[in-house]
C-alpha cells in the first residue's frame, strides 16, 4: 500500500522508449499490491500500470503469472496483459528491480457486491477456470493445506492468543480438522486464490478485468471457488452471511463450471480451509505489525466468524441448495 | 504519501451524481501528497484527482486556495481548478471530510532539472507573481520568520545535535542573522511558497501545471523566488550548485517580473531564509517520524549546504550576475 521504490519520469521515459506505446505524458505512484511498488502510467497512447517487484514476489515466479495472464486472454479471459517492448521482452530491470509494464484495464472495485454483481465474478471465475483447464505450468501453494500447522505455530509463539482468548487452541483443533477431511481426488489446476472484490474490477454488474494474480498457484480448483465465496459473501466483519450474494456467485460460477457430487461433498471442508488461511495470515500480520504503522491491519476475527459459519454443515447444504 | 481513507466506487459513484462529469470507469488510490488523501479519478468524460482534507489542511484555509487557483486560471497560469458540482458547491463532505474533485493535468515532475526546464518553471512563476498582483485575499504564513526560532527550540529540546554536532548553535545564529536582517520593504502578495520540482507538471521543456498549492500564504514575494531557487538549483543533497540551472531560471523569472535593486539587495537574506525553513520542517519531521516508518524521511543538511553556499556573499552576487 506504498511506493517503496521511488521513480522519476527519467526513468520511466528511458523504459517507454523501448515499446511502442507512446511518449510519458502522467506519472503518478498508486497506493495499491502487495509489498509491490505501482505506478499509474499514462502515455499519448494508452494508459498502463508499472509495477516494481519488491520482497514478496519471488522473480523465478514472473514467468508463470507472464504465462498465466497471457493463457487467459488469448482464451477471452479480461485480465490485464504484460506489455512486450519493441524486443518481445516483457520483464525488465528499473532501478535493479525486476519490473513490468502492464496494461491498464478500466472498472472499480465494488466495496460490497450485490447479487448481480457476485454473479458476474462468478462466471468470469468459471470461464477462467475453464479456461485453465489446459493451461500446464504449475506453481506450488506455499499456503496450501501442508503451510497451515506451521504458520499457526509461529503465530501461537508469538501470543495469538492476544488477539482473542483461546484462539490458538481453535487453530489447532481446525489443523487437526482439515489435516484429516482435506480431500485427495479432486481435479487441480492453476488457480487465482485470492479472488478477494478488490481483485475484480467491475463497470457496473459486468466484469472487467480480474487482477493481482500474485498469489495464482497450483491446488484443488474448487478451493479458489471457496476462497470466492469466503471473500464476497459476507459483511466486511464476517458477521453477516448474504444469502443472495451467495446465490449469484454460485449460479454465475456454475452456469459455466458445474460443481459434481464429489466437489459438493468436499466444499464443506475446502470453505474452512479458504477461511483458515486468511485467518493465519491475518493474525501473522497482525502479529508482526505495529499498531501505529501506516498499513491498514485486517481483522483476523472477520474470518474466524466465516469458519464458525462454515462449520455448520447445515449452512453449507444451504449454499448449495440456493446456489445449484 | 499514503491513503489515510478507504473509498470505494459506492463513495465516489455518489459524488460524482452531483457533477456533470460522467460516470466512473477507474480509481486509484495515489501516493501523493501532505497528510491527505488523494484518488486518480477517471470517468467517461475526463480525469480528475479526489482529494480528501486530512488533519495537515485546516478547512477554514479551503476557500483561499479555492479563490487563488480560481485567479490564477482566469489570468491564464496552468494550475488545477477546482471543480464545481450542479449547484456550484465546490467544497464537498467525503466520509465526514472535507472533499475537492480537482482537475487533472497532464505533466511529470522532473527529477533534475535542465536548464530549459528552470527556465519555463521561473517564468510560470513570474507569470503567477504577475497574476496575483492584484489578487486581495490573504493567509498568514505559519512557516514565516517569525515561527523559526520557536520551531528551531522545538526541534532543540528533542535533540538537533543527534543529526549533527553543532546544529542546534548553527540553527539559532541564523535565526539571529535573519531576525536582524529580515527586509521590511518589500512587495506583499500570496506566494506558492512550496515550489518544489515535484510541484510542477512538465511536457518536455514546458510547464503544464503548478500544483500543491497548500502552503501558499501570504508573504515578501521574493521569498517565492528564494524558496524557488533553493529548491531546483542543487543537487539533492545540495552538495552541488548547478550554475546553468539558476541562470536559467532567474532568466525565465524575470522576463516576466524584473528585481529592483531593493530585492536584489535583499535576496541573500531571502534564500538563507528560505533554506532555514526547510532545514527547520525537515529536522523536526526527521526526530519525529521513526527511521523504520514507511515515509520517506527526507535528509535535513540537505539544506544546512545549501544554507552554506547562500551565506557566501560572493556566490549571491553570481548568481545575480548570471541570471539577469
């Protein structure tokens, strides 16, 4: 949520002059990604962000999210393109950072979805997932199933119990849980997993573009469905299930990819563990970052109340009887 | 250079309805600007920058800036403006803060400065000075000769001389020399006070926009040209003195608006003042924003060399020589 590499339009003209895409004409840094530095581009040409790879994105992995968003959009998929210079070269070197120049899509990130718009994410979801089907590079999930023992462990050293009493002995016993229930038979493929509203720009109920694919990986597709719905179907504090919001993820979701009898059984399962691993992450930053920092903590707590709600195998029946 | 509040597309959708603007097709959060919050606005018809006061802008000060930029646009001077809502509001209430739609302009802040670049932005400056000759509203210079030596106390008590051995005593014989000399004579009007490169919007060697204007006040109008100079006639770290540059902009300057001999006499008072106070913002904001925080800490002795260069009588007369 900061620019941590600061550019000037020296460098950024340097870099432009190797595409084909116009002269600099605006240049402002953007208060968005992760731990990433962005810039908001405009050209005589077209608009672009340019985004700076700082810690968090391992440069070996560009290649797989290059691949990933180029398999998309040639199969329709609206989601942002990393532009080619004059070269064919995509990944470049700004201030001895790994960088990209990447297309600008219009469309806002809704705060709080309506069932039309659930919907609408729920069919670009399916059509990306269809689309992946063939898609054969793979990326492993460092917070898959395996990532969530570990993680609750240096949480719980570092006083998880700070956060709300008990809540390590929960985490535990949830370990224990999806250890034992995750399922083994289930188609993988590469998947978003972090499908959150502001990972989907939207012009009114339609979709434009999905974006920050930075967390994209190999694992159960139907898991990036649960993340979806764990994502978009409750209030901000998780406090609030929306029954219609729900719905229209579902039926967008399914109209294209249809959930069979063994995915339906596993859901239950596949939507604690979305709700786990952005419980552990959560309170892992909340943990390790200041109270008075200039970043925005999320609430751990909002997605233990997705869990509890998940938990309850009626609520779940219930998704799938008002979704399918 | 943070968000410090959230907007979603639900906020500013609403705003917009108030304006003949378009509707919205993008938002961006930008890292940009003193304590406030900005957002990259597009809509179907233009560009725009949301800005939302946070506590550094008092409200009360609003409708000066308003009334500056509004004069400053009618006397031609590329500067933003303000944008007014159906019924005329151009003040507006955003999360229960003051809000501003503001016009966008293209442009790009140069690092450093060439030339022909500190000669366009001298004379966007003479013409602004020009423009406000007969601009009647004022706002007190909180920043002024008067606020340093309280300020110079302020930073002293919290420790100057952990940034450099001796410049608490340096700092306070400044603010003797320039209480004592201080000119009193000269021409009063509303000034930028802030002109600093990343203030201005350039398109090649010409000058697009001048921006920020939330330090404007009013005071000695050289002061400007001082606070000016200071700003692009130096490396960074205000090691070097770039000859050319100055000459450059002194030129462009007074093209427009000539130095008597008065002001001439006066402005190596002027530039040592205008170096002290930016000595005196940063070493307060040095002690009191920790080196771990995500803002950039920006190195006060930059100015305590520039302060240096400006007391040497000699190198004044030069730059009087060069740039006239």
């Amino acid at each position: 949520m900061a620019v941590y590499t600061q550019l000037g339009p020296e460098q950024v003209g340097a870099l432009l002059a190797r595409y084909d895409v116009g002269e600099l004409v605006a240049l402002k840094g953007i208060a968005e990604g992760v731990e990433n530095s962005n810039y908001f581009v405009q050209t005589t040409q077209s608009r672009f962000i340019l985004t700076l790879y700082e810690s968090r994105v391992d440069p070996d992995d560009l290649p797989f999210f290059y691949a990933l968003l180029k398999h998309l959009h040639d199969a329709g998929c609206k989601v942002p393109q990393f532009m080619a210079d004059r070269e064919g070269q995509w990944l470049q070197n700004v201030e001895g950072k790994p960088a990209c120049l990447i297309e600008f899509l219009d469309g806002v990130s809704v705060t709080q979805s309506t069932a039309a718009q659930a919907r609408s994410t729920g069919a670009a979801l399916g059509h990306m997932h269809d689309a992946l089907t063939n898609f054969t590079l793979s990326r492993p999930n460092s917070l898959g199933v395996l990532a969530w023992r570990p993680l609750a462990m240096r949480c719980t050293e570092k006083g998880l119990d700070a956060i709300s009493a008990g809540l390590a002995a929960r985490i535990l016993r949830e370990c224990d849980f999806l250890e034992a229930h995750w399922p083994v038979d289930l188609p993988v493929a590469a998947i978003h997993a972090d499908l959150f509203p502001d990972n989907v720009l939207m012009l009114g109920d339609d979709v434009t573009g999905l974006i920050d694919f930075y967390f994209a990986c190999t694992e159960i597709r139907a898991y990036d469905l649960a993340v979806t719905h764990s994502a978009w179907c409750f209030s901000h504090d998780g406090a609030h299930f929306d029954e219609e919001v729900s719905a229209g993820l579902m039926a967008g979701y399914t109209a294209r990819m249809p959930i069979d009898a063994q995915t339906q059984a596993a859901l239950p399962v596949l939507l604690r563990g979305a709700c786990l691993r952005f419980l552990l992450t959560r309170c892992y930053d909340w943990i390790n970052t200041p109270a008075n920092a200039l970043v925005t903590r999320k609430d751990p707590l909002a997605f233990l109340r997705r869990l509890d709600f998940y938990s309850d195998a009626g609520q779940v029946q219930n998704i799938l009887r008002h979704g399918l």
